[in-house]
C-alpha cells in the first residue's frame, strides 16, 4: 500500500494545505549579543566547552533529562556563524541552536548517553591576553573521577535544580520547548572556579568575582586545535525483573540488556552514531507452561539496531540520514503527536519512553531561521508498531492464545514510503509547531477477511501541532492531532467483521509545575470521533486524565506516582516507583503496576497483569 497516491478531491488538497501550514510560520529575526565561536577540548575526562562572546552575557542555565542536555538561554543574542566545533570523543554528542521570543538565543547541548555532572561559568575579557568574554561549560561523565577538578562539587540539590519528567523525551529539533519554570533552572550548590558569574532569572547581567587567576584555565587545552580524535564509545547494561501478582501467577519479565553506541567524527563537517541493542529474557524459558511457543519465539531473544546515520550540512541547513529517532511531542505518559515514531508495545506503555520508541529509516533536513525552523521528513522503509502474538500479557486485542493472525506488514521496499513537513516557531513566548505527516499508519487494525484474521496497516495523514508557553511558576502546554478516515474494529459480537472509518481528533492540554522538591505534571486528554457509531464500543468524546507527582530525597533519591484514568467508565493504571542512584552511573528502581477498570477502557483489559519489578541500570 503506497500513502501517496491522491484521491479526488481529497488528499492532494490536504498535501497542499499542510505545506502552507507549516511554511507560514516562517520569517527573519533580529539579536544584539554576538556568540562569535564555539571551543571544545578534553582533559582527564572533562569536556570544556567555551563559547567566545563579544559581551558579557546575560543568559539563563538549566538542565533538561532523558535524554541529558544542557541548555542556554543568551537574551539579546545572536550565532555569528555556524560551529564548526569537532565534539568527537567528548561527552557531548552535538551542538544545536535556534533562535527564541524576544532576540534569546537558546544553546543545546545533547550529551552522550549516561550520567553527567555540570559546571557553567562566565569569563571576564583579559586585554593583554587577547582574551573577551566567555562562557563555559565544563562536563564530567559520572564514570570519571573528578577529584581533582577545581570547582568540582557533589551531585545537584534537586531542589534548585530543575528537570523535566522522567517519561518525556526530548524531541529532535533545534528549537526545544522550555520545560522548567524561569530562574528554578540555577542551582545554588553549585561550586564554581574564581571569577565566576552565576546568572540569575531576572536579576540582568551577572557579576564577575574579583578573583584572580582563573584565566589560566583557558590554558588547560589547546583551544586552536581539534577535539581528541577516534571515537567514543556508550551504553548501559540493565537487568530488569517483573512477577505478575494477579491470577495466575507468574514471572511476566527476566530480561537482561545491553545496549552500546559509537559515535565519531568521519571528516569534517561528517558526523556518525551506530548503537545496537540486545535483549534477552528468561521468563519465557521459565514459564514454557504459561506462554504459547509463538510468544515465547516472540519475545525472548532480540537483536536490533537502534541507531545508524549520518549528520552533516551547512549554514542554515542541517541533514541526518539513517536510522534515527524522530520525535514530534513528549507528554507525560502518552504518544499523540510523536506520530512518526513506531513503538514496541509488547510491554504496554509501561518501559521508558526512549527505550520503547522504535527507530524509523529516514532522511531529516531542519532549516533554522531565526526563530522559525522548518523540518522535511522522508522514511522509505518505514516501521510499525510491536504488539506481540496472542497469548502474550499486553496483545492489545482479546484472541485467545494461539489464534492464528497474519500480518499484513508494509512492503519492505521504496514504492511504500512516508513523508511529512514540521515547522516550529517562538512567538511572544509561545513555543509552536505544526506539521503534516503523510504515512502508512505505525499501528494496526485487525480486520476479518474470508481467509481469517488479518493486521492491517492504513495510508492515513496526520495533521498536527503542540504548543507550550513558560509562565514562571508553571509550563503551560498540550498537543493535537487530526487524522481523516480514521478505521476502527466493530466491537459488535453480533457484526464484528465491520470497518467502521471516522475523523479522529485527539488533543491534550497540561501543566507542569514544581514546587521545591515536588514536580507536578496535570493534564487532560481526549478523543472526539466524528462519525461515530455504537458498534465502535466507545463514546465519540472520550476523556481521561493523567497525574504525576514526583518528589525528590536529597539528590539521589526520588518517589513517583502516575496515575492515568479515564473519566467515561472505571479505568486506570496506577504507577508508584521508587528511584536510588545509589553510585553516580547505577540506579536502582523499585515499582509496580497496577491496572484496574472496564473491559472496554484503555487499562481495564489488563485487570489481570498487576505487577512488581525490579530494575538495575548501569551506565557507561
């Protein structure tokens, strides 16, 4: 099935109408500040990266996780030139940036994957060394030892030191939307070298300590050089366990991971990524008696690659082909305009985001515009959802085990393909974007042919937008998505080979908000279906709410409950977990999942796949 082929009337319009969505929020922007060039070097396991002002700066730092970045806010400011910094085999994985409302100019670090430990200062100019302004960051992976380091403290006090929510990922574009509250972002445990200036939310242009000798530091490395050459190499090694407490009985997970990545510098301007994963799980040797071979065969071994691209361009213009993870929104606990990623669903919702998210073949192109980016999307040989064999815990659909279902998967070559456009824009604070995705859909519909059971997966089109605005106290934020022609199962005993198609508009609205050591992460979702019809087995406006509280111990420890409801019937799925980083790069999770409701809602099928688990994780 080919999702380009236009009907009458109907989807050459909707291609054309997306594109002028997206374009029209494109324009120039104006900054004073001038980031004149960008330094990187490494020495005993610490990454320095200095950013060459033309003035002081007056610039705002937090933190943003899973996956690690470091961010940067310089108001009234202005990238004088592209950065041709060589990050390879430094902990930081690439630089991105992208203009922000009012003249800011936001700096993005993305850090290789692990723990890492932060230190920012600024500079000020010293004349007889032909020194200016500057502003540094200073990177230590927890693996490495930083006793030696100037500066160097313990972990961040939580409490002033902001993150977004563990389940959200972070999207793959330049501009990012802000996820903390304005000034909650600056720690005040944070040690600094002489002569720091730490900048404050509101409080102007920071002062510089009367300290002296702190120049010496721009002699550690030899900045007119490039960054170490070779490769770095990262990963994590995670066992996990899962015991099944509701009826019957039975260890649900046994698994063993190891994930590893390479990443380098090719030539100039080249850069690349490999990372592969393993899985193994044992519950599906151990309980042969409750799983049918198909899941077993299903679910206890894997191999996959994860990663594999290539990123290079110029100028404005910046291109990543390959195997990749293309990530269009992140809310807490829910996938809804993050439409390009395919996802293993084998696990319901309940692995992290990252590790559940399925990478797509693709060609990516983002153009950066000021404040305005503009994002192509080509995927060739596109992926699908998971969702396992019946007879496994999560099949998303009620077959007894060992039903026989064929799988109608896209073909595996280029006359399927999907494509979409993205364009994203800060206006008066708003961080916005919009998009059209023209695809073959990630998820299936099981449809009953005369020859049995049958996975289908539908050319549909996806119209789209999120929004977030940073009001201080709270981040304001949602997402949209509209797809026409949407087709549904019959849940109809009596009809259940019926198709039913319908528009479909799925939406949710949400705030995060932390105080001190709790965050706070409210919203509401909701599906309208436009023709709707009884046999489809839900309401055409269905509702639902999720609620996360996390609070944090000191700075290794953390309590977290999700609760996800719908509000139309009984059902929901309640998450308490306990997080230990007892050493700086292992974390220890204790948790359970508990699920609960009607057998017609999102959560109540799973009434009977209550559980407990047990996660180790080591990064290195």
């Amino acid at each position: 099935m080919c999702p380009q082929t236009d009907a009458p009337g109907g989807r050459r319009w909707r291609h054309v109408f997306g594109l002028c969505l997206v374009l029209a929020s494109l324009g120039a922007g104006a900054e004073t500040l001038s980031v004149g060039g960008v330094r990187v070097g490494l020495q005993d396991g610490r990454t320095r990266v200095v950013f060459d002002l033309d003035q002081e700066p007056d610039y705002r730092y937090f933190m943003l996780e899973d996956p690690q970045r470091v961010v940067l806010d310089l108001r009234d400011a202005r990238l004088a030139s592209a950065s041709t910094a060589d990050f390879s085999g430094t902990a930081v994985e690439r630089l991105r940036s992208a203009g922000h409302d009012g003249g800011v100019l936001r700096l993005v670090l993305d850090l290789e994957a692990g723990e890492h430990r932060i230190r920012r200062f600024t500079l000020a100019p010293d004349p007889a060394a032909g020194r200016g302004h500057r502003l540094v960051v200073d990177i230590w992976r927890t693996t490495e030892s930083v006793a030696g380091a100037a500066g160097a403290t313990d972990d961040l006090d939580p409490s002033t030191n902001t993150n977004t929510d563990r389940d959200a990922q972070a999207e793959a574009i330049a501009v990012i939307a802000p996820t903390v509250a304005s000034g909650a972002g600056e720690s005040a445990a944070e040690t600094v070298a002489p002569k720091v200036a730490q900048a404050q939310e509101g409080a102007g242009p920071a002062e510089t300590s009367p300290d002296s000798g702190v120049d010496e530091l721009d002699d550690l490395f030899d900045f007119g050089a490039p960054a170490a050459s070779g490769h770095r190499w990262s990963g994590y090694l995670e066992t996990s366990a899962a015991y099944t407490y509701a009826e019957p009985e039975h260890w649900s997970k046994l698994r063993a991971r190891l994930e590893l990545a390479v990443s380098g510098q090719l030539s100039e301007g080249v850069r690349y990524k490999l990372a592969g994963r393993l899985d193994g799980d044992g519950a599906y040797a151990l309980e042969d008696d409750f799983y049918p071979s198909a899941v077993r065969d299903d679910q206890r071994f894997e191999a996959q690659i994860r990663e594999f691209y290539l990123d290079f361009g110029s100028g404005a213009w910046a291109h990543r082909v390959g195997r990749q993870h293309l990530v269009w929104g992140e809310m807490v606990g829910l996938f809804l305009a993050d439409v390009v990623s395919a996802r293993d669903l084998r696990e319901f919702y309940l692995q992290d985001f990252e590790a559940m998210r399925i990478p797509q073949w693709a060609w990516n192109t983002q153009y950066f515009a000021g404040d305005h980016t503009l994002e192509l999307v080509y995927v060739p040989l596109p992926s699908v959802d998971k969702i396992g064999e019946p007879g496994a815990d999560f099949y998303p659909y009620a077959l007894a085990s060992g039903t026989a279902v064929s799988d109608d998967r896209p073909d595996r070559d280029l006359s399927t393909y999907n494509w979409g456009v993205r364009g994203s824009t800060l206006l008066h604070g708003w961080s916005l974007s919009a998009y059209y995705y023209d695809s073959v859909s990630v998820a299936p519909t099981l449809v009953l042919e005369d020859d049995g059971l049958t996975l289908q997966y539908d050319a549909i089109e996806q119209f789209g937008g999120t929004f977030s605005k940073d009001f201080g106290s709270f981040v304001f934020k949602g997402e949209a998505v509209y797809t026409p022609d949407r087709r549904f199962q019959s849940a109809d005993p009596a009809d259940p080979a019926a198709i039913l198609p319908s528009d479909v508009l799925d939406w949710v609205v949400g705030a995060t908000v932390p105080l001190g050591d709790w965050r706070w992460d409210l919203q509401l979702y909701g599906r309208h279906t436009d023709d709707h019809d009884p046999r489809m087995g839900f309401d055409d406006d269905e509702l639902g709410v999720t609620v996360l509280v996390n609070y944090a111990l000191g700075s290794r420890m953390e309590f977290e409950l999700l609760a996800l409801a719908g509000l139309n019937r009984e059902d929901y799925l309640l998450r308490p977990k306990f997080a230990w980083r007892f050493r700086r790069d292992w974390r220890l999770q204790l948790g359970a999942d508990v699920f609960g409701g009607d057998a017609i809602g999102l959560f109540g099928p799973y009434d009977n796949r209550d559980r407990v688990y047990l996660e180790v994780k080591r990064w290195f």
